[in-house]
C-alpha cells in the first residue's frame, strides 16, 4: 500500500475527528479524498505538522489527530521529546512512514533505512508507540481512539504518490474554517 | 521604578489572556521563563527549537489558546520561514518576547553577528518590532499584547541589556 491507500483506508475512521495534516503529498491526496472543515492542511512549514498537533491537543477538548510522515518527523526531531513530556490524551500522532520524501521526488529517507521512529519515538519517552503495516493502520488508530491516551503510531507503507492538484484554497480561510470547528465541538 | 521586570511582564501576558508559553531559553529571559513555569494560569511548554514552538503556539491558537514565545534573538535566523510560511500566511497573532543579546554591555562576541542581522531582518518581513531599552518601556507591553490580536500578527519585542540590567 502506498500513502494514497493509506489514507483512503482510514478516511472512515478520520472524517469526524480534527486532523492536521502535513504538507504537500499528504494534505493533498486528504483534500481530494474527504475535504472536511475538521481539517487543517498545512501549505509551508515542513516539519511542524505533528506541533501544530500537540498546540492544539493541549488547547482544547477535543481529540486531535496529527497526520504526519516520516521525512517531516526527521526534519523536526525535537518534536518527540516535547510530546513525551507533554503528555496529551486526546492526541494521536500518525506517522504514514514511506521510508522516503514522497513529495519532492521519493528521495529516501533514513527512516528506510537504519533509523527506526518507533524505537526513536520510545526512547524519547513517549508511552503508547505503536508500529505497524499499511494495512493495519485503520484497525489501529481505532484502538488508539477508543484507548483515550496519547499514541504514536508508526504505519510502514510504501513509496509513491498519485497525481492531485495543489490546493488553492485561501490559508485564511483554511483556517478559519477550522477554527470555528473546534469551537463548535467545544461549545 | 522598584517594581521587578519579570514579575511585571508575567502579570502583563496573565492581564492580557495569554495561557499558553513556548520557550527556548537565555540568560536574560532566565527570571521570566521561571515565572512563566510557576504561574498557575499558563501553560508552559518547553520547546526544543523556536520553530517548533511557533508550530506549537500555532495549534494552540486554533484551539482557542492564547500563545506567546519566548526566545532569544538568534531564533530570528531560525524562523523567518515558519514566521512567512506559517504564523503570516494563516494570519495567526503571535507575540514575540525576544531575549536581544549582541547589543552595548554584550560580553559574547558571537552574539553581535546575529544582534547586526536582527532588526533588518525583522523589517524586511514587515514584522511589527519593539525595542525595550530602559526599564520604562515595559510599560508598552499591554498595548503591544493588544496590538497584536488586533492585527494578528506576529510581533517582536527586542529586550536588550541595559532593560535587563535596570531590572
Ligand atoms: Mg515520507
């Protein structure tokens, strides 16, 4: 399975929940699949998707779900520590691990290679890290969702991506849009 | 003026609603950060890098929060595409309480290089900026707390030695 066949098996389990979705590829193939207000797209900023996450976990009530990958991870690897040491419930790391930086060309990552996010994940002392393949991802953000703890999960898929258009949206609006959603639930 | 500097910026960012602080530390800030630690009405999270704190301020202002980064200047040459591509391009409101070494009574040389790149910087990405160089300056803080939910923008407030010295 690669990125795109990841995403469409969790849409399902995502579609009511706040996502932060990371730049390029990813947010992209999310907003052709299941636009929803309870999405925030990330157009710059690699890197910071799984702390715009946690920001946001620690800010309000409801359950949070940052959609991230592996090369974005790598590029903000401070970010464990600080999730380890901040610990919230209502917070769902999910790093789609292609093993490469799907949106400027598939280069490789180390991620594919030696380094292990997982083992990386738990030694920065995070609780509940999860690894698991593509075709599992679905069954185990479920679990991660009924569990009420704050969860890493790790999703080795394949390298590839499919052709959408960028998005055009306005970033004011994208997050406009948004914020009177997490307002709403809260309310 | 008896009052204490980092005790009155503190009751200045609870006065002004800011609940949520990201810090990366220096010397200077030292007395803040530890107020900021201590004071029940914020939440105060560490961050590793000032770019990461932006990406955690960012998600708490969605969530309703009330954020605020503490750092020192050098975070400036860390930042300037969070700052662009982030906290303006979605028009987020971040102030931005900056420790501004490299400037007179500077014992680090090192600090001088980024102290000269600083405010340039800061003027080339129309960043609204504050210089605090007496002790009498804070007393601008609740209208640039203020100023900068109106505009909602990101805002730097330069704190050099000779404000921190007179505190
Ligand atoms: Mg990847």
């Amino acid at each position: 399975m690669i990125r795109n066949e990841v995403l469409k098996s969790i849409v399902p389990v995502i579609t009511d929940e706040l996502v932060i979705c990371n730049i390029g590829s990813p947010s992209q193939e999310l907003f052709s699949l299941d636009d929803q207000p309870s999405n925030f797209y990330m157009l710059g900023t690699m890197g910071l998707c799984s702390s715009i996450g946690l920001g946001l976990a620690l800010s309000q009530r409801e359950k949070v779900i940052a959609i991230d990958g592996d090369g974005s991870v790598l590029t903000n690897l401070g970010t464990l520590p600080t999730i380890a040491n901040n610990v919230a419930d209502n917070f769902i790391l999910l790093i789609i691990d292609n093993g490469s930086y799907g949106s400027t060309g598939d280069q490789p990552t180390y991620a594919g290679m030696k380094t292990s996010l997982a083992a990386v994940a738990e030694a920065c002392g995070c609780d509940h890290v999860v690894e698991c393949q593509a075709e599992d991802t679905a069954e185990e953000l479920k679990k991660a969702l009924a569990a009420d703890q704050m969860t890493i999960i790790v999703c080795k898929c394949q390298s590839g991506n499919v052709k959408v258009p960028v998005i055009t949206m306005n970033p004011v609006v994208i997050g406009d849009r948004f914020m009177k959603e997490v307002q709403k639930r809260n309310a | 003026m008896t009052f204490n500097i980092s005790e009155r910026i503190v009751d200045d960012m609870v006065a002004a609603g800011i609940n949520f602080v990201t810090t990366v530390p220096c010397k200077q800030l030292a007395g803040v950060i530890d107020l900021v630690e201590k004071n029940d009405q914020i939440r105060h999270v560490p961050s590793n890098k000032e770019d990461e704190g932006m990406g955690l301020c960012a998600g708490s202002y969605m969530g309703g929060g009330k954020p605020c980064i503490i750092m020192q200047n050098t975070a400036i040459g860390v930042t300037v595409n969070t700052l662009s591509a982030l906290i303006q391009f979605y028009q987020f409101p971040l102030p931005m309480l900056i420790s501004y070494r490299g400037e007179v009574g500077e014992p680090v040389a090192c600090q001088v290089e980024m102290a000269l790149h600083t405010k340039p910087i800061l003027q080339q990405m129309n960043i609204p900026t504050f210089h605090f160089h007496k002790k009498s300056d804070v007393e601008e803080l609740p209208a640039i707390l203020a100023y900068t939910q109106m505009c909602k923008k990101p805002t730097a407030i330069l704190t050099d030695a000779s404000f921190w010295r007179a505190a």
